[in-house]
C-alpha cells in the first residue's frame, strides 16, 4: 500500500487509521477518497457486502501497527471515540479500536489505539455486549451496537 | 458511518417548558458561552462578560447557583428558561445531534475539571482553584460528590428511531450530596433521579443506541453548587458529551 500525505498527516497528530484488505487482494483504508468524500465504513465495506471478505485488518498507529487476520465473515469490529465539550466547543477523537468477533456469544478480540494516552493495547478480549475498559480510568462503553459495524453473531 | 458534524448544546430560551424556544448556542465561537449567575446578582442579558459578578462562597453549608445564561454575544445573552437547578422543570438543556452519524454504543454526559479529562480526587480541593473544586466535592458538604448534579430523560431518540423526550417536570430537587455510584443509565420515558458528575467515576449514560443517522435531542436538568468548604477561583468544569460513532 503506498502511504499518501494523509496517512502521514494522520499519524503525525497522533491519530490512527485502519486498513482492510479483502480477499481479492484489494487493500482500502480510511483515509482513501471515494470521489469527493472520504471511504466510509458503513457505506463502502457494510452496505456492499465487503465485510464478508475481509481477510486482515490492521490498525495504523504512531506506536506502529496492529494486525489482525479474520476467519469469519462479517467479524471484523470498527469503531470511533470523541468527547464534545458542551461548554467550550471541543472536540476530540478519543480512541479507535479494530477487532474480530470470535465467536457466537459475542467474545471479542481488540486493538485500541488511546488517543488521550497515546498508547497502543493490542490483544484486548472483551464482548460486544458488555464492551469492558482496555484501562483503569476509561469508562467501559457497554453493549455495541455491533450490527451497525457489519458484524453478525 | 463518519463522525457527526454537528453535536451542541442548546438551552430553552423561551417563554416557558412547555413553551420552549431552543437556542443553539455554538461554541467554539468567539463569546458564545453558558454563563452562572445567582437570580439576586447583579447581572442581565447584556453584561458584558468582562463585569460578570462573581459568586461568593457561603460562611457555611452550600449555595445553589439558580440562574443560567446563554451568550451568543459578549453582550447579547438570554435567561436559560428553567435553569433554576430544581426539578421543577423539563426542557431546560438538550443535546441535539445531526443525521450524519450513527453513535456504536449509548451516549455519556460526564463532567470534568478541564478539557484534558483526568480522573477526579473526590473531597480534594486544589491548592489554587479550578475546576477540580468543583469536580472534586468536599468530604464535608457534598460527602465527596461532584457539586455538579445531572438527571437525564430517556433516550432522545430510540433505537427504534422514535422521539423520546419528556412532556412533565422531572420532580424532585437535588441536594449537595446527591449522587450516584458509577454510571446512571437511562430508561425510555423516565427521568434518572440526580447524579453527581464526577470524570469517569458518576456519569450518565443513555440506556439505548440511538437509532442509525438519524437526529435527535436529549433532555436534561443540571444543577450546580457552591460550597464553603471549596478553594474559590476561576472555576471553569466542563460538561462533556461522550460518545462512539462507527
């Protein structure tokens, strides 16, 4: 995958970004344009079926990436962090994490990337359902809203 | 989904609840602020930020600020409809948020001492002070609570996509030492009972994913104290929307 400024710029302020590659070889990340707008998840890897054939995804971060292979169709997690300030208008990501979905019950596999602690977790095993805190002082984010990533249990 | 494009805060600056005119306030922009005030002081709807009267602390025990305004200007401003920190009302504050995202798990509303977001010290007040004398209570007033009190309405918008905001005052009214233990999460058509917000520790959660791009409003009530026991200062806490998008 050649990395363009954007991926470069990304990292540079401490964000992350993901990358998929799909079964056909295809590698997509979230920083690719699709005309005039950025790759959305949803509409680009969920609405067309392409969730069913990611093979890898691994998240970009500035402590280095984190890849994950996927087995199952429609396993793959995805999913954002921000907090707004009400009172002062701020806002900022908080984390990214990718994941894979292990099983039927929901038991999970992630990488988070912690944008407040610019600290990598790899490894992280939770559930989609009662999402826990990859560490102490981060409030856990409870049940998923799994279906809306793609995924089915 | 992208992140929302839109999630403000937006106060009633109407004639009544039941009445309501939403003013969304956007900040981030130059002298658009929510300012606190005592329903004696000396303030009105065109002081300048600059004259704002202070808030003494009490001699003893706790004062609950009763008055909140809107500011879109330095001296244009508006009474916050309601904003009287009892429970004698129902919209007072929302969140609103656009169509443009879809959340992957129930919303927060939490409070911190400043925008780095750090954990509190419950009953600890900083030498100086800030937003912690706020965050962090007193062992002796507010047995360690947030004096930042919150109760919240529903889901705003279900995950079915139906409306779910209320049409009754939510009462009853805080005290200094109410709280909960942890997170407070909502039920469809009912109010919470007043929390403290206190970082990551007391926080309120929607007890629903709100359904998929789609808007939606979330009701809320907040009150605020001051207490003898806190470091007086600047203090500036920040009410934050904690939130996930896929």
């Amino acid at each position: 995958m050649l990395l363009t400024v954007a991926h470069y710029n990304q990292i540079q302020q401490g964000l992350s970004f993901w990358k998929v590659k799909l079964s056909n070889g295809k590698v997509r990340t979230e920083l690719d344009r699709v005309g005039q707008r950025a790759l959305d998840w949803h509409d680009d890897l969920v609405a067309n079926g392409d969730t069913a054939h990611i093979k890898e995804i691994t998240l970009c971060t500035p402590q280095g990436d984190a890849c994950m292979k996927i087995a199952r169709p429609h396993s793959t997690l995805k999913l954002n962090g921000g907090i707004t300030d009400l009172f002062g208008g701020q806002r900022q990501v908080t984390f990214q994490l990718v994941g894979r979905v292990e099983d039927s019950e929901g038991r999970c596999t992630c990488c988070v990337w912690d944008v407040l602690g610019q600290r990598l977790y790899v490894d992280f095993v939770t559930s989609v359902h009662s999402f826990g805190a990859w560490r102490p002082g981060v409030p856990a984010l409870g049940a998923l809203n799994y279906s809306g990533m793609g995924v089915r249990l | 989904m992208a992140d929302f494009t839109t999630v403000r805060l937006r106060a009633n600056t109407g004639a009544s609840d039941a009445s309501p005119t939403w003013t969304n306030v956007p900040f981030g922009t130059a002298n658009n602020e929510v300012r606190a005030a005592l329903s004696s002081g000396s303030q009105a709807t065109n002081t300048p930020s600059a004259s704002w009267p202070s808030i003494l602390k009490p001699s003893s025990g706790t004062t609950l600020i009763d008055k909140f305004y809107a500011f879109t200007a330095d001296t244009t401003g508006a009474v916050v409809t309601g904003g009287d920190g009892t429970g004698s009302h129902y919209n007072v504050w929302q969140i609103d948020w656009d169509n443009l995202g879809t959340f992957g798990d129930g919303p927060e509303i939490h409070a911190y001492k400043d925008n780095t977001y750090p954990a509190a010290s419950p009953g600890t007040q900083p030498g100086t002070g800030d937003g912690s004398s706020i965050i962090n209570g007193t062992s002796g007033e507010s047995s360690s609570r947030s004096l930042i009190k919150c109760a919240a309405y529903g889901n705003g918008r279900t995950a079915g996509g139906s409306a779910d905001n209320p049409s009754s005052n939510m009462g009853s009214n805080p005290s200094a030492t109410s709280g909960g233990s942890g997170v407070t999460t909502t039920s469809n058509a009912t109010w919470t009972a007043w929390t403290d917000l206190q970082s990551d520790t007391n926080y309120i959660k929607n007890g629903a994913t709100p359904a998929a791009t789609t808007a939606g409003q979330w009701n809320f009530l907040l009150a605020e104290y001051i207490a003898a026991g806190i470091t007086g200062g600047t203090l500036l806490p920040v009410l934050a929307f904690r939130y996930t998008w896929i």
